[in-house]
C-alpha cells in the first residue's frame, strides 16, 4: 500500500485523494506516519477510507466491508467512518444499469440521509454515479459532487445549470476508459520509469461499460466546461489501462483533447482538488504553502505533453530520490 503513495510521487502526484479502499487500519497507519512529520518519500494521503454502500453492491466485491441498508443507520455509519479518518465521504450511487448488469445500490432515502450526516459532521459528500438518472437524484441530494461521469446520456442544459449552481464538481476519470496506455509505454522519459507488470497493466484495458459510454462520457465533459462546471482530474486507478500517478498525466492530457486549455486542466489536477477538499496547504504555488513542486521540461501550460518531461518533484521541499534522481 505505502507503493501507491511512493509511486504517485515519482510521477508528480504529491497527494492522493483515495476515493475509498477496503481498509480502514491502512488509512490509520498513513496517517499516524504524517501526524508525525511530513512524509517526503511518498505523497500524502487523503481518503474517504470505507465507501458508503449497500449491500451487494459495487465495493462490496473487494472484501468484507461494513454496508448500509437503512437511512436511519446513516448518521451512525458516516460517524464511524469519521472515526476511521475519512477526510470525506464517499458514496456508491449507481445501480449499473447502463451496462445492463443491474445489482443493488443505496436506496435514494438512504443516499440522501449520508449525505445530510455527512454534511452535520462537517464532511464533503462525493458520490460514485454513472447514469443520468443517478445524477439527478445526487444533485437533489445536495451532495458536492460526482466520481465519473455518465455513460448512457449527456445531463440536458438543465441539469449542468444545477450542477454549476449547486457549487458542484465532476471528476469524469475519462483515462480509465479508453485504451490510451500506449501513451504512456512509448514515451521516451515515462516508458523507461514503468515496471514490466505497471506497462502491462496501461495496456491491459478492458471496456467495463456500455458501448460508446466513453463518447457519451467525453460529449459531458465538453458539455460541463462549456457551462463552467468545476472538473476534478482523477485516474481510477488500480482498473485495468490505469496505473498510480502515471495515469494522472494521461487524464490531463485528455481533458485538453476536450477543449480544456492546458492551464484549466492543470487547475483540474492542483487548485481545484485543494478548493473542493478543503486543503488549504496545497494546490497552487504560493509563499506559506508546502513546497510540493513538480519540475518539467518544457511548458505544459502551452503544451499538456510536456508534463511527461519529469525532471525534478519536491515533496514539502525535498527532493524526491525517485527514478529520476542523479540523471
């Protein structure tokens, strides 16, 4: 587990956002190492440690998790997973219908309940949907915002107006859709920094939606940057065409094929996770933030590409003795 955060960080990812995990005593153990002092050889972490799910429903296949059922257990569940150290609440919303293989899912009551307790508790609530459907009941929920995008339509005007009003965010994950590791595999400085199973993984991909979801996917994130909607980048990792911190390089650079321009989909990866995360310290380069700095060669602000020219990563003003050390 610690490799997830060394590894991000030899790719310029200096802090994760976990997106949920079926342990809550490695979330405990990370924690405990950065209470006392600023890990520099790995990125810090920030989790929602257990997902919010039902039972049977998506999570529930990693391992043995707790799961919700009654929307008047939901105070008690988001308090228990505050006590693990979950920076947020995650939630699974999604009855996989869009790929026609339906399985159970938070009742709308109960998605509701988690994310008023999440909020009494002083906890953001994101929320892992993927159809329009889902969507419109997670903007009348209030939550703040959405893991992935949808894959069976693209949300009418309407909907991405609430969104946008709402102060609500997307992280479409669009890396972990389509088969675009080779990307990574064939670039000069990235190819050579990839283990042989980590490039057999980029290239292991394997559609886990309906056909043309990724365009739907893709027609949404155009249509929310248009309407001014904040997008997140995320990369879905461990899914098979994914890996840690590499992916993130891809997501950017996809986000751009859709009209982002370099600068917004940098923002996408750095001021806008701090903003919408309450993470004060970090995200932008500024005097009293920490000095987690990624050196490249060249000019992604022009040209996203150039953000696979690693040279040097700083994690709270450290060098990283990476793979890129001493070249």
């Amino acid at each position: 587990h610690h490799l997830v955060g060394e590894r991000s960080l030899d790719f310029g990812v200096t802090s994760v956002l976990d997106m949920g995990s079926v342990s809550a005593d490695f979330v405990r153990n990370i924690k405990a190492e950065d209470a006392e002092g600023q890990a520099t050889d790995r990125a810090d972490l920030f989790s929602a440690v257990l997902w919010v799910t039902a039972p049977g429903s998506h999570g529930t296949q990693f391992g043995e998790v707790a799961t919700l059922t009654d929307p008047e257990d939901a105070s008690d569940f988001v308090a228990a997973r505050v006590a693990d150290g979950a920076d947020f609440i995650k939630l699974i919303y999604d009855n996989f219908k869009m790929i026609d293989r339906p399985i159970p899912t938070l009742s709308k009551e109960t998605m509701f309940a988690v994310v008023e307790a999440a909020h009494a508790q002083g906890k953001i609530a994101v929320v892992h949907s993927r159809d329009v459907d889902a969507y419109a009941d997670v903007v009348e929920a209030g939550a703040d915002g959405f893991v992935h995008a949808p894959v069976d339509a693209v949300p009418d005007d309407e909907m991405i107006a609430s969104i946008k009003a709402a102060g609500m965010y997307v992280g479409p994950n669009l890396s972990g859709m389509s088969p675009v590791g080779s990307r990574l595999t064939e670039d000069p400085v990235i190819g050579a920094m990839l283990t042989d199973s980590e490039r057999e993984g980029l290239l292991k991909f394997f559609p886990k939606h309906r056909e043309g979801g990724d365009q739907v996917a893709k027609d949404t994130v155009v249509a929310l940057h248009q309407a001014g909607v904040r997008l997140l980048a995320g990369s879905d990792s461990p899914n098979p065409g994914t890996m840690v911190g590499a992916s993130m390089l891809l997501e950017l650079e996809m986000m751009v094929d859709l009209g982002l321009t370099p600068v917004e989909a940098l923002q996408a990866a750095t001021s806008n996770p701090a903003s919408v995360f309450g993470i004060g310290d970090r995200g932008r380069i500024a005097e009293g933030l920490l000095a987690d700095l990624v050196l490249v060669d060249g000019k992604p602000d022009e040209n996203i590409t150039d953000l696979r020219r690693l040279h040097t990563i700083w994690k709270a003003g450290v060098a990283h003795e990476g793979p890129l050390a001493g070249d």
